[in-house]
C-alpha cells in the first residue's frame, strides 16, 4: 500500500488505536498490497471518549464493557455490582485503553 495511504489512515484513525503500536501498523500495512485499501476504510472502531462517558454515566450496569464488546467481562461487572464498585472506579481510568486494544484486535482481524 502506498505511504499516502497509510499516513491517512493513521492521521484519521491514531485516537481508536494504541499510540505504542502505531509504528509497527504503519509498517505492517505499508507492507500490504493496494486491496486492502477497501478493507481498512470499512472497519468501524469503537471511540475511547464514548466508553469513558459510558463509564462514568452508567457504571454500574457495566454498558461500557458491553459497548467495546468485552461480554464476559460486562456481566461478570454486572453481577457483581461493578466489582462492589471498586471495579467501576478502576474502569473509569482502564476503558480507554481496553477500547484502543479492541480496536487493535479488530484491525488486526480484518487484515489477516
């Protein structure tokens, strides 16, 4: 794919995914060939902004784990009341970084 490409999709998308893997996408996809171009325009990430507000609004019905996809651990959240709360304090903080790593998973998904 070209450099072009690439940057723009990155400069587009850098919010949803982990700044520390940002690199190694860059490379990874420059690497790939023209079309995966369709592919990577398709994917529709979750945003880390809308699971903190998510955290913080309903945190005690685990909607934020729900919403990035983390089932298992949304009702293991509900069941036990947010971790007695202690588990929706800490999410309050973690969220963001789970929902870039989903985002990740997912775009590393799709170009496999």
């Amino acid at each position: 794919m070209t450099a072009q490409k690439v940057d723009m999709f990155l400069m587009a998308n850098n919010h949803y995914l982990p700044q520390s893997k940002l690199l190694l996408l860059r490379e990874q996809l420059l690497s790939l060939d023209d079309s995966y171009w369709i592919v990577l325009t398709t994917i529709q990430f979750k945003n880390p902004t809308m699971a903190v507000v998510l955290s913080i609004f309903f945190f005690h019905f685990a909607v934020d784990r729900f919403y990035i996809g983390d089932i298992a651990l949304g009702l293991l959240k509900l069941c036990t009341a947010g971790g007695f709360l202690f588990w929706a304090f800490l999410d309050l903080f973690l969220i963001a970084g789970a929902t870039r790593d989903r985002n990740y998973q997912k775009l590393q998904a799709r170009l496999q």
